[in-house]
C-alpha cells in the first residue's frame, strides 16, 4: 500500500492594510507536517485556492488552526463527504467543519442561494460562531517551553463513547491547550458535540453519517507532540495500490 497522501489546508492573512502583495501569504506551520509525517502520511501543502484541482490527489484532508480559511477550500470538504475521505480540522478547522455543516443545514430552508449567501444571511440572525471574551482558560500566549505549555492546559471532557475522539484517547477526561478566541455556537443535528471543557465550550464536533469521518477539534495536539489524532486521520485513508 502507498502511503496516504494528505492535504494541508494553509491559513491566510486576516488583513493587509497597507495592500503590499508579499503580504498575501498562504502558510503551513512546520508541526502540521512534522506529525502527519510520524503518523506515516505524506503532507502536501494545497497552497492554490483552485482547492477542486487537488481532489483527485489528496486521501485526506488537515484544516488547521491560524488566522483565516478561505471559502475557495470549501470543495474540499464536498469532496471528503462525497467520497467518504477522513477530515480533520484543528482549532480553526473545526470552526470550519461546524459553520460548513450548519451552512448544510441552513441550505435545507433557502435552496435557492449560494454556500456564502447562506453564511452570510445566518451568521448575524444566528451565527455559527462566537467570540470568547479575554477567556483565559482557551486563549495563551505559548512556546515550545515545556512550563508554557503544561500551564495553558485545561480540562476537557469526552461526551460519549460512542465518538472518534473516544477512539483515539480511550478517556473520557483529557487536559489538553487550546489557543482560541471564538468557539461553535451551534451545531445541526447530524453534528455530534463530541467534547466540551468544564465551562461548556465545545471542544470537539463530529459527522460520522453514512460513515463519513470528520473530526474536528478546538485543541492543538501538535503543540503536546500528541500524534493520535493525526494518526487517526492517517489510518483512516484508503490508498489503493497502482
């Protein structure tokens, strides 16, 4: 078997006042790749916002934590439900999966508009999203110093065993860090709250229908060198041999 290629979805500047063109960068942090490596994948940065031109390429797909996903990355996630390819978005990411999904939902009442007409009419009548105020259980300055990150753990708690994140952990009590300033505010009913910290935030949302495998998670494994769940997205892959 080959080994499974993944897509690295890159983080965008959220702005560029001063419109210098070298500052519209597309990146990838290095821990992304240092992990889905050891988890025995092979990482490719998807750096053109053309994201359908990589679907026939990509196993699985990363939707990592950082500044801002463009909706051009959207497809990709189309592309992981049609054909049942495993998706794991980190921080961010799982901001992504949530208002990706609830734009699905909300798609079910107006048919007739566009993925970003839909977001754009809901996320002020009842957003996806919202912002955690200085909080500073899931907000931290961090480092590669071992005492930065012990101190910037908190609690989080597994719903059921019935998840991914049970799967990979075999725990239902986790202290893990989270660098995050806005959390899901709501999810469908297809999407499973798979994890929440002890002030109720949601911490991990989950689509596991018609065995579709998206994991989304608001805490940074790569920042512990905690490889499960990138080995997770990993074995999760289908490869077949040519």
């Amino acid at each position: 078997m080959h080994k499974p290629i993944i897509g690295v979805v890159p983080s965008y500047n959220m702005t560029n006042e001063d419109n210098d063109p070298y500052k519209d960068i597309a990146k990838v942090v290095k821990m992304y790749i240092r992990e889905i490596e050891k988890a025995g994948g092979i990482p490719i940065a998807l750096v053109s916002p053309n994201s359908k031109i990589y679907t026939d390429i990509c196993d699985g797909y990363l939707f990592p934590g950082g500044m801002k996903i463009l909706p051009e990355y959207y497809p990709l996630m189309y592309d992981a439900l049609e054909k049942h390819k495993p998706l794991l978005g980190i921080c961010l990411g799982c901001q992504t999966i949530g208002t990706f999904f609830n734009v699905l939902d909300d798609k079910k009442k107006d048919p007739d508009l566009l993925d970003n007409e839909i977001y754009d009419k809901y996320k002020v009548s009842n957003p996806y999203l919202r912002r955690l105020e200085d909080n500073r259980m899931h907000n931290h300055s961090i480092s590669y110093d071992e005492e930065v990150i012990e101190n910037a753990k908190h609690d989080i708690y597994v719903t059921s065993h019935d998840t991914f994140l049970y799967d990979i952990y075999k725990e239902d009590h986790l202290r893990k860090v989270s660098l995050h300033s806005s959390v899901i505010a709501r999810t469908p009913e297809d999407v499973v709250v798979a994890a929440r910290a002890s002030d109720g935030v949601i911490e991990s949302v989950e689509y596991h229908k018609d065995g579709n495998k998206f994991l989304g998670i608001m805490f940074h494994p790569e920042i512990m060198q905690d490889n499960k769940p990138f080995k997770w997205l990993v074995d999760n892959c289908t490869k077949e041999e040519n």
